[in-house]
C-alpha cells in the first residue's frame, strides 16, 4: 500500500507567503496523481453507476470530473454538468437564507418561533411556546422523523403540514435528544417565506444561488428532466442495477429537494471556505457562518474508530473530525440518490460527490481516500473494510427476512368478510389512507404508494412488496371493530418511534353527496305515528316524535349516527331497485322499524 512522505501543508512550509495558493494548489494536484483510478474501481465494486466529483483546495479548483454513466441504458457518461439530486444536503441552503436574515435583523435564532409564525403549534403545547428557529434546524424539536407525511405527497402544501404538525406525536422533550426530522426543516424554509413574503425557492434564489452565480441549479426533479445532461437514478439489488423512478419532493423541499451539478455545487464549498466571502464581498457575515458550523446537539455515542470523531450537529450541518482535522458536512439520499458536501474550514480542502446510487456509502469512502492523500496520510483502504461489514449485514437481514413467519400466529382469519375492511381513513396529522378491494384482495393506498395486503392473521394484514415503491413492504396493518362490530379504524407502524398511527374509518362517500342522499327523504311509518327525514344541504335531519330534530353524520353504507347521541343510529333499506324502503332506528335498548310512506 502506498503512503505519502510528507504531507501537502509540511511541502509548503519554505514557500513564501504570495505563492502559497497556486503552490498548494498544485501540490494538491500532485497528491490527487491516481485518484482517477481509486474512483473507477472504487465505483465498479460498490456497483455505483455514476458519479460527479468535485475538490477544492484553498480557492482552486483542483479536480472536477464525471466518472460512469448518468445513464446506464444509453451508455452516456457524467460530465461536470450532470444535474444529480442532491437530497438532504439542501438543508445547509435553507439555513443560510435564514442566517442571511438574522444579519439583516429580520430574525433571531432564540426568539421563540410563534414570533415570526403565530399559527405555529406542536403536539405539546410547552414546546409550542419553547421551540425557536435554531431549534427547527438542529433536529432536537422532540418530534422523530415522521416523514410519511410527506413523502410522495403531491396533495398538500407547505402551510398545511406546518398546521398538521400539532397531531404528530413527539417521543422526546424539547431539546432532549438528536432525532433527524425532515419537517422541521419544511418549517424553517416555510418561516423563509413568511419573513420575505415569497415561495422558499424564491429566497434561494436570491440569497444564494444568484450572488454565487449557481445558474445551473434547480428546486425539482422536473426541472432536470428538462435539461439535456441529467442523471437517471439507479438502485442495488444483489448484483443488478435496476433504475428507480425519479421521486417529486418538491413538497418538502427546504428540506431536499435542491439538484445541482459538481461545478454549481464547488462555487458553493468555495464560498464557505473564503468565509462567505464572493468576489471579495460578504454574502453572510462570518460569525453568522461559524454559528452554523459549531456543534449545537450531540448526537451521541463514540465512534468505533479512532479517526473518527464524535458526531454533532450544527445547524444545517453535521461536524466531526477525520484524523484530527475538523469537518462540516452533509449528505444527501433521496430515491436513486446520493450526495456529499463536505469541507475542512480550518484546512481549506472542500469535497463535492454526487452519485446516481440510492443509500450509497460510496461519497464518503471518496472524501476519506482523497483527503488521506492530500494529509500525506496512511492510505488506509476504508472501501475494502466497508464491503466487508455490508456482506455481514446483507447476510444478517437475509437471515432475519427467512424468519419473519415467526412472528405470525397461524390458522386464524379475518373476523370480516373483505369489504367491510374497504374504505377510507383519516389521520388529522396523516391524512388519509385507503383501504381497496379489488379481485378478492386488500391493498393499502397512502399518497399514491399502493401495497397489496396478505392477511396475516387475525385482523392484521401484511404489506407485500411492490417492487416499483417498496414503502410498505412487511408492514403490519391492524384492524379495531368498534361495540356494533363494525370496522372503526387501522393501526400501523407509520412512525416507528411513536405508537402506531390509529386512522379512523370515514364515511362512504356516496352519503357525502348531496344527490345521493335525496332518496332517504320523506315520511316513515312508526306504530301510531310518522317520522320524518329532510336535507338541510349535504345533511339529513331526523324528527322523531316527542325527540325534535337531529342531524344524521354519515357512517357507511346507507348507515347514519344520530349526532349527539351515543348508541343511535338510523339504516335505510333500499331494494334492489336502489328504492329505499324503509328505516330502522337503533338504539340501546332495540330497533323501531319504520316503512317508507311518502317522499
């Protein structure tokens, strides 16, 4: 194994001050001989389609290539342009747009957020009036991730899943421990617009990507599809690549949704290693940067390598330290996505990886090995150790996958038929998620992510995998009854951290319209008296003698709850003629049955 002599800083101790810069820049270049070769095969044995990568070394570019295929299928290769998405590493984007406001006095990282957005509230309403904006972008708000409330959605907006945040359970208290969560980070791109009356991209791109000429970066998945050099993302399973559609996070994007290439992405390192500084003027004030590089919640634990530092989290980014040397970094994964921003700020060496390669470890191992050389470091061979452990792991899940059975309790079934499981239920935090029936099978369908369902046992059914969007692939369904034996509600493990997510059955739509319901009004034949039904808009109304008026709330079928009286409920009958023909009033102590006499 080959190891550098003298590191690249210790060459430049006798060089006079002026020409440090092109002196370390070509001694970097010098360092970096080979490197091409190391990135080759390092992507041929992690199975990574493309990459585009990128180094900066004290405010020269000094590599900036593409390496594979940004399209497999086509054989067309990464350049230095290619459009990637890189994922999660937008946060940083998000926090310097809010950094640029508190040096304009617009805001105030410890004021508390209710502040700047009055409608703002949590799940616990001490943490409502607690939470600040460095809370949102340090992920220590007490909320676990809950992201399925926004992946693949394409129904809400920004504003809604801030007001949906008060009916998402937290699992921590304020503060209390790192829990990454995308939707804080939702909030804080939503509390940018609020301040400059604009959309977040908006603000982006005026306080980021126009002052530091970023022209070729985009909000959406949509918008790279547009251009001509954009990557495709691929995925791994076992030995194939197989491609993976593109996934619009436009919904969630102060969190994500950012793509860019490596020649963009450098002008971005290359601002933060100069301090803020673009063409020799302050984009951000310095002490506004390193607030966002000091650590601000530990995330806990110590590393098994003596290399690596503890982790923390700054705000917008995660700090550590390689080999002694400090680092601000962050990545980016996303469906068919990896990405890596990281820097050394006391050094002066700054990275870009960006891949087509869902959940790859490959950005990381790149940074490692390059950095190695520039250090004059050991070249250790963090790739072939890495393989290692993930054959250990897939081994292990595969072991686990063979023993799922069991955990199924056999010979049982469902306490329905399948229909009465069909129907749509809603979460205040969650939304809605449909129950289908079709072809003698239950799927579940949650913001268009759709999974057929195997009954496990009991009333628990079993998410089975859709090899296009593998979301709910073995998660459990559960079904609760409620006194009258119907089907009330479904639980699932939408959140890990948190009870299971309890969606509550909705009414049949058809009783939600008008035009269907005008079939149940008229009079009905009691013993020695008449009932009466009338519509009031989308609502029936019943008069029962000697009780006076009340409104009838939709529940299934052509079933309504007598509202404000537990334990009552009218059923119309209707004929095969779809005339109905009767009423039958429920109540705890039996059934009146009354036949229809008059519209």
């Amino acid at each position: 194994m080959r190891t550098a002599s003298r590191s690249l800083f210790a060459l430049l101790l006798a060089v006079p001050l002026a020409a440090q810069q092109p002196a370390k820049a070509d001694a970097a270049r010098q360092a970096l001989s080979g490197f091409d070769r190391f990135v080759d095969s390092t992507l041929a044995a992690w199975k990574v389609v493309g990459a585009g990568i990128g180094i900066v070394v004290d405010g020269q570019v000094v590599y900036n290539r593409g390496h594979g295929f940004r399209n497999l299928e086509q054989r067309l290769p990464v350049t230095e342009n290619t459009l990637f998405a890189i994922g999660s590493s937008s946060k940083a984007f998000t926090v310097f747009a809010l950094g640029t406001l508190v040096d304009q006095g617009k805001l105030d990282w410890d004021k508390p957020l209710v502040t700047y957005l009055p409608d703002f509230r949590l799940f616990d309403g001490s943490a409502t009036m607690r939470l600040t904006p460095r809370d949102l972008v340090t992920h220590r708000s007490g909320l676990p991730r809950h992201d399925l409330v926004w992946y693949n959605n394409s129904s809400s907006t920004r504003e809604e899943l801030v007001h949906q945040l008060a009916f998402l359970q937290p699992n921590k208290d304020l503060r209390e421990l790192f829990q990454y969560n995308n939707l804080m980070f939702l909030t804080a791109g939503y509390l940018t617009g609020r301040l400059l009356d604009c959309s977040w991209e908006d603000a982006i791109r005026k306080l980021v990507l126009k002052p530091l000429d970023m022209s070729a970066t985009n909000f959406s998945v949509q918008e790279s599809q547009k251009t001509t050099d954009f990557a495709l993302g691929y995925g791994v399973r076992r030995d194939s690549t197989p491609r993976l559609p593109f996934r619009n996070i436009d919904l969630v994007g102060p969190a994500g949704s950012i793509n860019s290439n490596v020649t963009d992405m450098l002008k971005w390192v290359g601002m933060h290693l100069r301090a803020g500084m673009v063409d020799g003027k302050p984009v951000i004030n310095r002490a506004t940067l390193r607030d966002m590089y000091a650590p601000h919640m530990p995330i806990g634990g110590m590393p098994n390598d003596p290399e690596l530092g503890p982790s923390n989290y700054g705000m917008g980014w995660f700090v550590t330290t390689y080999r002694g040397h400090y680092n601000v970094n962050h990545g980016g994964n996303i469906d068919g996505f990896s990405a890596l921003v990281s820097f050394f700020p006391q050094d002066r060496i700054g990275f870009v990886i960006l891949t087509n390669q869902n959940g790859s470890q490959f950005p990381n191992l790149i940074v490692r090995h390059a950095m190695d050389r520039l250090l004059g470091a050991p070249l250790r061979n963090w790739s072939a150790e890495a393989l290692a452990r993930a054959r250990v792991s897939d081994s292990s899940a595969r072991t686990a996958e063979r023993g799922k059975a069991m955990a199924r309790v056999p010979n049982t079934q469902p306490s329905h038929p399948l229909a009465d499981y069909a129907a749509d239920y809603g979460h205040p935090g969650y939304g809605t998620l449909t129950i289908e029936l079709a072809n003698g099978q239950l799927a579940a369908n949650y913001h268009g992510i759709r999974a057929a369902l195997e009954h496990w046992h009991y009333d628990v059914f079993n998410g089975l995998r859709d090899p296009v969007d593998p979301t709910f692939a073995d998660m459990k369904f559960g079904f609760r009854g409620n006194l009258k034996g119907n089907i009330e509600s479904v639980e699932a493990p939408f959140e890990p951290a948190v009870a299971p997510i309890v969606f509550t059955r909705r009414p049949d739509r058809q009783l939600l319209d008008s035009a269907y319901l005008v079939r149940f009004t008229g009079r009905y034949l009691l013993p020695g008296d008449t009932a009466r039904v009338s519509q009031r808009g989308n609502t029936l109304v019943l008069v029962l003698p000697g009780q006076g008026a009340s409104d009838l709330v939709p529940d299934r079928r052509n079933e309504f709850t007598v509202k404000g009286r537990e334990g009552y409920s009218t059923e119309f009958v209707v004929d095969s003629r779809g005339v109905v023909s009767e009423a039958r009033f429920k109540q705890p102590n039996g059934v009146l049955v009354a036949r229809k006499v008059a519209p």
